[in-house]
C-alpha cells in the first residue's frame, strides 16, 4: 500500500514536552498539507509544504508550532511546549502537484496526540 | 468566520434510499469542490469532486451538484448502503491569488444507513 503514511498513531505527552508527527506522502508525490481536526470540527488547514519549502503557513499557530518538509525523509510537523488545547488529530495529505491544479489530496490516517 | 457549512450535523437514511448532504459556501472565488468520506479513527477518502465551470458530476452511485448562484452543492448517493455509514465532509479549493490548493472543510454531517 503506496498511501500516505503517519506515524506514530497515536502520541502522549505531558504538558511542556514536545511532539513529533511525521508524514511520508503518497509515491511521486511532492507536496504536503497538514490539518488539525478538533473534537466535532471539520479539518482546518495548517500548513502547505513541497520539498524543502514551506510555501504557505497561514494556518498555523506564530508560536511552538513549525514544518519541515527535507530533500530526503518525511515532513514532520513538531510542536513545542504543548498544551491541552492541542490535544486533536493531525492529519496529513499529499499530492502529486499544486492541488490547486483541480488534483484531489488524498490522506493519512492521522496521528492522535493527547496531552495529559 | 466558516466559509464552507454542512447545517446538517446528522442524516439517517434506510437503505435503497437516496441520501442527500448539503454544503452551502461564501467565498465566489473557490473554483474546486471535493467531498471525502470518514470512518472513525482513519483519514478522509476522496469520494467525488467538481470544477466550478461544471454543475455535475457522476461516479457510480455518486452524483455532486454544483449550484454557482446560490453557492451551494449537494452530494446524492443513490442507493444507499449500510456501508456509506460515515461522515462526510464538504471541501473547497481556495482559488484565490495564492492558489496553493489547502482545502477548506465543513464541518461534516453524519450518516447512518439503516439495513
């Protein structure tokens, strides 16, 4: 199965230590979008990265929150000093190209991260 | 500020039945439309989508409609089946001068299709 891979699936941290969540996008896909997904929301964009590029991060929070998306390896989305109100699902999606280009995004299963 | 609304948190249907899930919008300049289907604790599957230049779209037992004016579109599922039992969420493109593709989701509607 060549999908979109998140790992790990589900994450716990206490509050004030960090979080990592990588995504390895589908096969010949070169662009990444991570959302969050609060309890009983609909997803909300973050952010939008192509290889070693971060191209828009209107989505995410100025502070603790950062994406990187290296030549080689997955994009990881890491949150410093978490807090309760991050406790959500992270969700990872890619696509061969700009989405923009009427492609659609197709998803991973999500990372879960709970902050005790 | 929701720029794609799904009013409908819930839908029950009885199976062989139409199913119907509505998505109104605000924002003219989306020019993409997607619906996903969602199981508990998996990412959503792209189902369906539509070009704004189109005002419909088939795939088997899904049909989206796409109406400009009002801004609103509509998925139909037909017939219905226990197994469309998910949430389903309504998604635009934003196709304003960034063009970056991110997506902006309702906030889902429930549906449940009785056997």
């Amino acid at each position: 199965n060549a999908g979109v891979m998140q790992n790990p699936r589900h994450l716990v941290r206490r509050r004030g230590q960090e979080a990592r969540l990588r995504c390895s996008p589908m096969k010949g896909h070169s662009h990444v979008y991570w959302y969050r997904q609060l309890p009983e929301e609909g997803l909300k964009f973050m952010v939008y990265l192509q290889k070693e590029n971060i191209i828009d991060e209107s989505g995410m929070p100025k502070e603790r929150f950062s994406a990187e998306f290296p030549k080689e390896g997955p994009s990881i989305l890491r949150i410093q000093q978490v807090v309760r109100g991050d406790s959500a699902a992270y969700f990872c999606a890619s696509s061969p190209r700009n989405a923009g280009g009427n492609q659609p995004q197709h998803f991973g299963d999500g990372t879960r991260l709970s902050i005790l | 500020d929701q720029q794609v609304k799904q009013n409908s948190p819930s839908l029950s249907v009885q199976e062989g039945r139409i199913s119907i899930l509505n998505c109104d919008y605000t924002n003219s300049m989306f020019d993409y439309f997607l619906w996903y289907k969602k199981y508990p604790a998996e990412g959503p599957t792209f189902l369906i989508s539509i070009s704004s230049i189109k005002d419909k779209n088939e795939d088997g037992r899904f049909t989206v409609f796409l109406n400009k004016s009002a801004k609103h579109l509509s998925l139909h599922i037909v017939p219905s089946q226990p197994g469309d039992s998910a949430v389903y969420f309504c998604a635009a493109s934003d196709g304003g001068s960034s063009n970056t593709g991110k997506l902006i989701f309702g906030q889902g509607t429930t549906l449940q299709v009785k056997p």
